[in-house]
C-alpha cells in the first residue's frame, strides 16, 4: 500500500472542492402535498340519554380530548348535578350528523358557532313556562325546573332548522311586506306620513333579516342532516329545500366493517382462494388412506361375520 504525502493530499482535496463547485446543482423534487383537513364539513350532534342534554362537536368519537372538553364547557350550570363531569359513552348516544358539502368548511364553522350560540340562550333565557306551574301558580322546585332546562333536544331542532333554512337562497314568506309595499304604491297625501313609517319598518326588518353572522347566507349549498330517530325532525315546523334528511346507519364499530370490506375485496381477487400445491396433495393422500382404511375396516366385518 503506497503512502501518500500531505502535499499529495492538500492537492486532491482541493481538486475536488474545484469539481464539486463547477458540478450543476440539481434541483429537489417538491413532495406532493397533502391536502389539509378542513374542519366543519360534518357537524356531530349528541344527546344525553337521561336529561336530553344537547352537545355539538366537530368529532365523530366521543373521546377525552380537547374538543370534547370544550363542549362540556359550553354546556351551562342549570343547578346541582346538571353538568356531567365527562362525556360518558353510555350515558351520550349520537343524535343527528349534519353535513356539508366539499369546500364549504367555513359555512360548517360558522353554523357550529351559531347553533352553540342559540343552545345557550335556551338554556339562560326563558319565560313563566320554566319557573311557574300553569295549573296552580306555584313556583317549580328547583329539581323539576333544572330537569326542564336540561330537555334542550326540541329547541336544538327548532335552530337546526333555522339556521340552516337561512342558507338556502329562497328567503322566508314575506307577504306582510308586500302588502305593506303595494298599500305604499296607493297612498295618499293625508297617508303619507304613515307610509313613511311603514317602509322605515319593513327596511328594518329587512336589514335584521339578512344579517345574522352566518357565513354562506343565502347561497343555496346542499345540507345533509342524518338521524338517529327520523321522527325527531318533526319538532321544526318547516325545513327549507337545501335540506335533505336521512337516517344514521347503525354502525357500532366502523373499525369491523373495514376489515369486512377488506375481507371481501380479497376474496373477490382471489387470493385467499388460492392454496398451495404441496397442501393439497397432503390432503388428497390423506383422503386416500382413510378410504382405503374404510373399505379395510367392512371387508373385516363381512369375514367376522
């Protein structure tokens, strides 16, 4: 092995610092990215099996992470015992799903916001009917008047369907203002200042129709509300045409129904029907041996008896 100087070595070192300077650089390819995942296409309703309480989240399973937290947290303080301290996966059994189409992840948001909005009002805002006893006029204790807050499914329908309706591009039936608009063309003088106040009202409520904070308001985008029990959608009065109803599949593991997709897919292909050569004629010796053992076993009766 032939030793070499430093000098040698100085020289080869900076000869290839040379050739690596003048070499192309080649450019990386760019990694495809993933597309991210957009939160708000599907909005997942839950309710309590004993009290009818009503949670909203963003998650399908009802797991102890952060976003399931949150939605305890948006449930208020009605009285003694009436907050879970966990989201129990007995006690809470999924309700409806709402979902929106592709792209529309902000609109799913906003509604999310705005339904959790509405819940708390229900439950901090309400009439004689909560704290008054209608036959006698009493005061209803405390227990029956926190179990009456707690029953919050009728009132999420009610602004499931309103909040959803104000997407579609159809607005609601506004006749009293076309009314209001045609007696306006006839007016008379002596009427004038009457009509004036009548148009500053119908703006008004025009003007509090149309904004409300909803992103996609009026749009018209396609919704999709599966439930549990179809029959719940009949606490709304009416729903808008955007709407389409149906009923959540009964699936208690999606985890299985892969497995069994898979299964089949396979099955369909052929793999799992193939079988090894040196197998099956294992098999077919073996079958062999037991009839010849068979036909032994008879002709030993026959001379027996």
């Amino acid at each position: 092995m032939r030793l070499l100087k430093a000098t040698e070595i100085a020289r080869r070192a900076a000869q290839a610092l040379k050739d690596a300077k003048q070499t192309v650089t080649v450019k990386k390819k760019k990694r495809s990215k993933k597309t991210p995942f957009e939160g708000g296409q599907q909005i997942f309703i839950f309710s309590h099996i004993q009290r009818n309480l009503v949670a909203y989240s963003l998650s399908r399973a009802l797991n102890a992470c952060r976003c399931n937290n949150e939605t305890l947290r948006f449930i208020p303080y009605n009285g003694k015992k009436t907050v879970p301290s966990a989201l129990r996966k007995d006690l809470w059994s999924p309700f409806a799903t709402i979902s929106f189409p592709k792209g529309c992840g902000n609109i799913g948001r906003s509604v999310f916001q705005k339904l959790r909005e509405y819940r708390r009002r229900h439950e901090h805002e309400w009439g004689e009917e909560i704290t008054i006893n209608p036959e006698n006029g009493y005061f209803i204790a405390k227990k029956k008047r926190a179990r009456k807050l707690c029953d919050q499914v009728a009132n999420s329908v009610a602004d499931m369907a309103y909040v959803l309706g104000r997407l579609d591009v159809r607005g609601p039936d506004n006749s009293d203002e076309k009314n209001e608009l045609s007696a306006l063309s006839t007016t008379t003088p002596s009427t004038q200042g009457i009509s004036e106040q009548k148009s500053i009202v119908s703006s008004e409520a025009k003007s509090a129709y149309q904004n409300i904070g909803l992103v996609g308001e009026g749009t018209g985008k396609p919704v999709q509300i599966h439930w549990r029990d179809i029959r719940m959608a009949e606490f709304a009065q009416s729903w808008s045409n955007n709407v389409e109803h149906g009923i959540l599949p009964w699936q208690k593991n999606y985890r299985d129904n892969d497995i069994a997709n898979a299964k089949k897919q396979l099955r369909k292909e052929g793999s799992l029907m193939k079988r090894e050569p040196g197998k099956e004629k294992k098999r077919e010796g073996l079958s062999t041996k037991q009839v010849a053992k068979q036909q032994e076993g008879g002709h030993a009766e026959k001379v027996l008896a």
